[in-house]
DNA sequence: TTATTTAGAGACTATTTTATCTTATTTTTG
DNA sequence: CAAAAATAAGATAAAATAGTCTCTAAATAA
C-alpha cells in the first residue's frame, strides 16, 4: 500500500472541503462529510486534526462550525497533504527500506526508484486542491468509499 | 510504505541466493542468510516458504540444505518476487483505495497513478535476478540491514 | 541406525494501524 | 445564562503486520 488508509481519506476529504468551499464560505460539517464520503466519522476527526495542526485546514466549534482550508486551494497539492499524514517517507526513503541507501552506496534498485518517485512528486506536487476538486464535478469522477464500507449504527429501532 | 517489510526482505533475500547460486550450486543456508542480511531467521523462513510456495525456490532440509532458485535467475523479476510476498495490488489498486476505480468511473488522481504504476511494473518487471545480483559485487552496492538492526541472543554467558 | 543439522509449521507475542466510544470544550442560538 | 450543536481529546478495541519461540520432519553423516 503505498498511502496510509489515513492519507487516503485525507485527501478525499481535502478535496471534498475545496468543492464545497468554490461554493460558500461556510465551514464545512465534518458530520456530512463523513456521511458523504462513508468515512467513520471519529476516524475522520483525527485525520482532519492532523491536517489542521499542519496548517492545511482551521476548524471552528459549536453551531456552523466544521473545517475549511486555510490558504487558497489552488497553493495546496496534494503533496502537501500526503506529507501532512504520512511524511515525506514516500518520497525520500528506500524502496527496499535501507537505512543510509543513497548516491554514495546506493541499493539495488536506487536508480530506478528515484526515478519513479521523483517523478510521483513531481506529478502530485502539480495538483492542486482547487484544479482537482473542480475536475471531480467536470468529469463526475469517482471519490467517496462506496456506501456499507463504513456500518450505519443509527438503524431503525 | 510501497513494500512491506516481509516483501523487502523476501527481495534482499531472493538477491543473496542468486548471489550465491552464481559462485556453487550449493543450497543457500537460511541461517546464514539471516545473519549476512541481519534478518531475523524465523521471520526470514517464513517468507522463504512463501517464496517456495510461489515457485520461486526450492528448499531442501537436512544438512548441506536450505534454499536454491527454481528457475534460472534471468528468468525471474523482481515484479515476480513482489507479487510472490505483497500480491499485484500495488500495480493495479486504486491509489485512493477507492474499489472500482478503473476508466469508466475514474477517481481524482486515476491518470496520473495509471502512468506512475505501470512505469513502476514495466521498471521492476525488467530487472531479474541475475543482472541485480550481478550488479551487487560489480557496483559494490549496499544490500543487508544494517547490523543491530535485528537483535542476537547468542550473547555471552 | 542414531545423532546432528537444517527447513517446516504453528502457536504465541509485540507493534502499528485502523476504528470506535466516551467525555470535554467551544460556539451559537434562544 | 442555559441548551444545543459541533469539534477536540483521550481511552479503548480490533485488525493487520512484524517478529519470536517451540516443536516437528526430513536429510546427512558418523
């Protein structure tokens, strides 16, 4: 796996909080989002939390609280929410996991990694938030979990 | 992390048999192994066995036993020992982890991921055992844990 | 054929990640 | 100011991954 589910869900809700906010200005219910997205919704807290605390999102309590970016979409990638969740590991670290592993005494497999996730970065480091949310409605693409992955308990009875 | 650790071990390790398959026909003793790898032996034994499981090596017990490659190693990638230990889910899962992700009903990030994963395969899947191994002696590339990073219980006493 | 050496197999433990549950704390609304 | 609505925070649980330990089975060598 090469995002954390953590991270995954990061980026969903990045993105669901960009298209909701090219909309209003209001803060965005981590409540509806996490219905939305079928995301659990405590989980999503915390990683929302995470986001917050890197300086991604603000969140506001109580009665139309919820969270909203903090800069403009369009000066956030997707980058710099994978970073804010999983570290920069995924783009610095070793294919192979080996301490020191680099120019001077490179692995096995040095050459043709650093090719593939400089180029991972550079790919991700070009999309924006607000490119990116916006082609979600443009091109109607796919980014919610499907419904049932998450268990409703609010059933009837 | 791309790879989990059992499959960059299983790696390393498919590295160090046909390493060794190059200079005797000898089984490979997993003990021996574990301790030039500085992989734990038990844990290193099991991914062995998954890779025997795979058709990747053969093992025999006994003494003067261990593990050998089953195939001649030019005719084994490294795509093949990943998908052996981690599956193909790296090279064809959603990068979102978004199930049913595909061209029809694309997810935010499906191109740019498409285009990253496949060059990934098509890099891995050219690389075979015996031209890497090769190129550890002829490079002097680096291709154990670093010592410690597995502790050794026959201290002194 | 018996002892030794080595891999195989399964139970067990530890750690990390993912997810849930409960209790604050803050903000708005009446 | 009190009630309600929403996020924050921390404890707890479940699941996946990583690692260890013990015993079994097979092969060699004396």
């Amino acid at each position: 796996m090469v995002l954390s589910k953590a991270c995954t869900y990061g980026i969903l809700a990045s993105l669901y909080v960009a298209r909701e906010s090219s909309r209003s200005k209001d803060y965005v219910s981590i409540g509806k989002m996490s219905k939305e997205l079928n995301i659990s919704f405590h989980f999503l807290t915390k990683i929302l939390q995470q986001l917050t605390s890197a300086g991604i999102l603000v969140s506001m309590k109580g009665p139309k609280g919820g969270v909203a970016l903090k800069r403009d979409p369009k000066e956030i990638s997707l980058v710099d929410v994978v970073v804010a969740i999983d570290g920069m590991g995924l783009f610095t670290d070793c294919l192979l996991g080996l301490p020191g592993c680099g120019e001077e005494k490179p692995c096995p497999v040095h050459g043709e990694w650093d090719g593939i996730r400089a180029n991972l970065f550079h790919t991700f480091r070009g999309k924006n938030l607000e490119e990116t949310a916006k082609s979600i409605d443009e091109l109607n693409l796919r980014f919610a979990l499907p419904a049932g992955a998450e268990v409703d308990r609010e059933d009837s009875g």
